[in-house]
C-alpha cells in the first residue's frame, strides 16, 4: 500500500466517533446514537461486545477485492471502510487486488479471500466471466459477496453497490450534445472493455448518436496506471488538434484533461468534461478547464458495501442487501464550492460537519410507477 494511502485511511478512534455521528445523525440523532459511539469506542480486534442495540459478535473479516488498489479515485472509499468498520465496531476490511486492473491478479486475491475464511468479501465485477466461479464457491461457503462499483451480467453477487453506469454515460452523452453537435471528440478511457468504464462510453457514444449525430467518437486507451494517462491523452491530442472536445469516462483521464487544458491554457477554447471528483479535476472545473465532472459518491459505495454485509451476518441473511444505485451528480462551477471544502468523504482529510444550503436544488423527478 502506498505512504499516501495509508496515511488517507488513518483516522484516529476519536475522529472516527465524531465522523460517525456526522454520517448518521446529524444534529437531531446525537442522542439516538449515544450508545452506538460508546460501544464502537470500546470495540476490538477480538470482536464486538455489540453495538448499540445488536448482538456481540465475532470480529468479522471482510474482505474488498480491488482492480486498482492505488488508484487515487479510492481514496474515499478506504476512509469508508474504516468509519463504517468503527461505527460498528469491526476490524478495517482488507483491501487487496490489483494494481492495474490485472484480473487474475483480483480472481487470486478473491480465493484467497474465501480459502482465509473471509467473513464477507466485496468485489468490482470488472469482468464478464472471471468471477462467477470464484462467487459461487463463496456463497457454497457461506460468504457473502457483493458487488461496488462495477457489476456484471450472468454473476450472482448478493447486490450490486455503485453508480448505474450506462445511463451515467447517457446522460453525459446528452449533456455534451448540447455544447457540441458537430466535429470529433476525443474520450480516454483507461481500460477499454471493462465493465466499471466501457458502460459509461457505451451510453455516451448512444446518446450523441441520437442527440448530435454529426459528433464523431473517437475514444483513447489511457491506460489504468494514473502516471501514463497524461501522457496518453496529451499525445492524442497532439494528433487531433482541431478536436471539438475532450472527454474521458473515468477518473485518472479526466483529471489528465483537466491538466492538458490547463497546461496548455486552453480553457475556453475547446469543451471538456468526465468524471470523478480527484484533486485536479475539481481544480479543474472552478477554473474553467472542465465544464463539468460526474460525482459517483466512492464514499458510499464503501461505506454501504460494509454496512450491507454486516447486516445481511448480524440478521442471519435475512436483511438482504439491497441493489444501490450510489448516484449521479453533476460537478460544475456553480456548486464545486463544495467539493473544494477538505472533505473526507471526497478523499480529503479530516471528517469536518459539512454546510447544509439555505435550499436545496430540486432532483429529478421520480420514475417509480404506482
């Protein structure tokens, strides 16, 4: 594990009480979770003397799987494996895997997860066939497994934890149709085929299809290593100059945009947009180089993935995990404000009691039909 990293997931006891009480009550459940922050002060590594008003229990294991275990984007969602796991009082879950996405090095870490007798095992499903197997013989086991942040057709996770990703990349899809209806874009992509990012180009190649169909797609493999994306989407550039946009579908590409526009100062001149909420792609979007960037929440898809598990254990299977769609937001100058704020839950440091609006923006109108 990298120095940073590791430093991002180190929360002392006592910050982890007050985050707890910030994630979950707010002002009005102080009272209510009392008890709660008492006992997770009190856990250990041996097990739980029971939270609040649950059982003792053993010191489950879980275990999340990971196809980029350094990848910057996850920074948030190691810092909600650690809150969630003191607010109800569990050992950290591991966090293992691969470094690049390598998927017999995450189908290796994942039997090694069920042959250590995991008590419960997360995974990005970012492959079609790899990992129906390996979820089999834990669920044959015992094991509950869920998905975050990429699932897959024909796998049998318990729920799947993480953005809808088709439509996330439908709805940047009509969103650059407004701003460009002719010309070539380029999009960077840092693992073209896998099911966390490929949905995402899928919808977005869709939509202009329909919305713009003058705009030609033109999508760049950047690579899943971050140090090499800059360099990728710098290159492609360099050959299409006269390119109507720069886009990318995951978070090391678009913060390389947001550099490249910068670098270059071309803020203004050509229209550019993606996804995540890293540090230079926030920059990025309060200075103009990104019209927008897409929020997926990383913090919640590790936090739930946790909670879920330890539900679906402490109940006896019989609180099943529900499938979560952790949401779409879109970044852009008007309320980036936020996001520059030193949050944690943005990959930040320091789990400060957020600043609620005076109003809050209306979302879009609900589709559950009655």
């Amino acid at each position: 594990m990298s120095e940073h990293l590791s430093d991002a997931v180190e929360i002392s006891r006592a910050a982890s009480r007050r985050g707890a009480l910030k994630i979950l009550g707010g002002a009005g459940g102080a009272a209510a979770l009392g008890t709660l922050l008492s006992a997770c002060a009190s856990a250990t590594s041996s097990g739980s003397g029971g939270v609040g008003n649950f059982p003792s229990t053993p010191a489950w294991k879980f275990v999340f799987v990971n196809h980029v275990t350094t990848n910057s984007f996850f920074i948030p969602t190691r810092t909600a494996l650690d809150d969630a796991a003191k607010v109800l009082g569990l050992p950290t879950p591991q966090w293992t895997g691969s470094e690049n996405g390598t998927v017999s090095e995450m189908v290796s870490a994942f039997d090694n997860a069920i042959n250590s007798g995991a008590s419960g095992i997360a995974i990005p499903l970012t492959d079609n066939n790899a990992f129906v197997d390996p979820t089999k013989r834990a669920l044959a086991k015992g094991i509950p497994v869920v998905a975050y942040n990429a699932t897959a057709p024909g796998n049998y996770p318990l729920a799947y934890i993480g953005q809808d990703l088709y439509k996330s990349g439908t709805l940047m899809g009509q969103r650059i149709a407004q701003s460009v209806t002719s010309g070539t874009i380029l999009v960077g992509i840092a693992q073209p085929g896998a099911n966390n990012l490929q949905p995402r180009l899928d919808g977005l190649t869709a939509a202009l299809a329909k919305a713009a169909p003058g705009v030609v797609v033109k999508s760049i493999n950047t690579g899943a290593a971050q140090a090499g994306e800059l360099n990728a989407m710098t290159a492609a550039y360099a050959g299409q100059p006269d390119a109507a946009g720069l886009y990318a579908v995951d978070a090391g590409s678009t913060a390389s945009i947001a550099q490249l526009i910068s670098s270059k100062n071309i803020a203004g001149k050509v229209h550019a947009g993606g996804f995540d909420t890293l540090a230079d792609t926030i920059k990025g979007v309060a200075s103009g180089a990104l019209e927008f960037t897409i929020d997926q929440s990383a913090y919640m898809q590790g936090f739930l993935s946790v909670l879920y598990l330890y539900l679906y254990r402490v109940s006896g299977t019989l609180l099943a995990p529900p499938e979560t769609d952790t949401g779409l937001t879109f970044v852009t100058k008007e309320n980036v404000a936020a996001y520059n704020s030193g949050s944690a839950y943005e990959g930040q440091q320091g789990h400060k009691l957020g600043t609620m609006p005076a109003s809050i923006p209306l979302p879009q109108p609900s589709t559950v039909t009655l």
